[in-house]
C-alpha cells in the first residue's frame, strides 16, 4: 500500500493499493490478504509540525495498523521505528535497545515515533499479532526516488552548493542492509522485542571527505560551531520565507546533529537478524552511481 507516489513500486511484482495509514478501511482492504504487516509508514520532519499531520500520522497509524491487524488475523507485524524514540544521553556507555523512550518535550517526530512503538508493544490484547521494532538510524543508499532529505543533501555535495558544514555528525546505515535485516525479521525477529538497525558514525567533515575521495568534487572545510548556528536562525527562517524554499538547517536538525551518540549498539540485530552495516564509502558511490543512471545528476 502507497500513500501517493507510487514510483519506487512501478516495475516490482506487486499489487499496488493507494491508501491512507489513518483509513482504516484501506488497511482492512489490503490486510485481508496478508499474513504478515511490515509497517514503513511515516512522516520525517526536521521542521516542525505545523499543521498536526506528522504526529498523527506516527501515532494514529501504527494504533490502526494493530487494530486493523486483529481484525484480518495477521500473524505478525514488522514496524520501522527510529533511533530517534529513545534519548541520546548518556553517551558515556553504548547506545542500544534499551534506552527510555523521548518525552512530550521531544522534538514531534521523536515523540510521536516513541509513542507509536509504545502503541504497539503495549496492546494487551491476547488476540494481537506478534510485535517486532526495527529501528534504523539515517538510512541512505541507492534507489532513492525523491529523493529523501539526505539524499537532497549529497546532490547539493555533489553540485558543489554546500559552502560549510555544521559540527556534529551521524550514523548512516546503507538501505539495502536495513532492507535485509527487515526480511530476516519475519522469520527471525522475535515477538515483543526491539532491534537497532544502525550503520556506522560519521562526523559531517568525514562524510564530506567520503564523497570528495568517491567524486573528485570540492567539498567545504570551513566547520561552523553550533552556537553560530542558532544565531543564523532567524535569517535563515526569513530567507526560506521570503524565497518559498526549505530552511537550509533547523534547530532540528542542529540539535540532530549534536547529539547523535557516536557508539550506536547494533549487536543484537546482528546476532539474531544477521544485521552487517557496510562500508559507507560503497553506499556513497552507489547513491551518486545510481542518481547518474537515473539521469538526476551529471
């Protein structure tokens, strides 16, 4: 079931239904035929919720999803979550399933990713579906359509539009190894457990020297420190406004950022799931390698 863009889909051997996660009947409709849920629905957004559909949609959707789920007989749902829905701190000792989830003083989509794990772990309904959560960390890689918002960020790499970058870093997972780890879930993942799908942790300036040695491109190396950051924020919010373009970075995405924890735990993942994070230097040349073939970059 798609939402509205069907273009990732077109080609597979699949059937494709048009369908809102918030609809129950078209959850119904699709359900009826299934065993087994895997749930990507989501909104991401590093700008806020203005109009209420990110929280609704991470938290109402995966509350249907387990209602509709009971209703058709599914025998398992797979639910990809974020690494976002629990805390960062403490960063003195690894980062893993165990974590507390994030409160309502959350940025929204960290909320609402906790409370729709939180959903659907804590049914207590005797007839529920078992439960996996999957929860990746900045999935990146090849065949992204959009493309995403990271995917956006290594065009502008590329195109040589990025001027300077950000302190702080990230953990890129490659997507075709969440993908794999996904398939092994449905046999493997088991009921009421969390699994981290993590890759590896990169400052920006490292990544930024991945795609230089991958592209041959410049690539800045002027690092701007968080506190400027925040100060540049009311400028760069009345830019966006006045241009009708997104805001080059968020207090979102500065925070993001600056508090990634640098040692995410994927252990369990890989023992039970077979989770293995590839190089991020291999994921970075398929991305541009399949943007080229896609015609969407030079």
């Amino acid at each position: 079931m798609y939402h509205s863009d069907n273009t990732a889909l077109k080609g597979l051997p699949v059937s494709l239904f048009k369908g809102n996660i918030l609809n129950k009947e078209d959850l119904l409709r699709v359900f009826s035929s299934c065993d087994i849920v895997i749930n990507c629905a989501a909104i991401i957004s590093i700008h806020g919720d203005p109009d209420g559909v990110v929280f609704k949609t991470n938290t109402e959707g995966p509350a249907n999803v387990l209602e509709m789920a009971i209703k058709s007989g599914i025998k398992k749902i797979i639910h990809l979550s974020s690494v976002h829905a629990v805390v960062e701190e403490p960063f003195s000792i690894p980062f893993d399933e165990k974590r507390t989830y994030k409160k309502a003083t959350a940025a929204v989509y960290d909320y609402s990713k906790a409370l729709g794990e939180q959903f659907l772990l804590n049914t207590g309904n005797t007839n529920a579906p078992e439960v996996v959560i999957l929860r990746p960390s900045a999935v990146i890689g090849p065949f992204d359509f959009k493309p995403s918002e990271m995917g956006k960020a290594l065009i502008q790499f590329y195109d040589e539009k990025i001027l300077a970058l950000p302190e702080g870093g990230y953990n890129f997972v490659d997507v075709r190894d969440v993908v794999d780890s996904v398939i092994h879930a449905i046999e493997k993942g088991r009921n009421g457990q969390i699994y981290m799908l993590s890759g590896n942790y990169y400052t920006l300036k490292q990544l930024a020297n991945i795609i230089k040695k991958v592209t041959g491109k410049k690539v800045p190396s002027l690092i701007i420190p968080t506190s400027i950051l925040h100060l540049l924020l009311p400028i760069i919010s009345l830019y966006s406004k006045i241009s009708g373009t997104p805001p080059l970075f968020t207090k979102t995405s500065i925070d993001v950022l600056k508090s990634c924890h640098p040692n995410m735990d994927h252990s369990k993942a890989t023992s039970e799931l077979g989770h293995a994070a590839r190089p991020l230097e291999e994921t970075i040349r398929d991305f541009y390698e399949w943007q080229k073939t896609n015609n969407n970059i030079q």
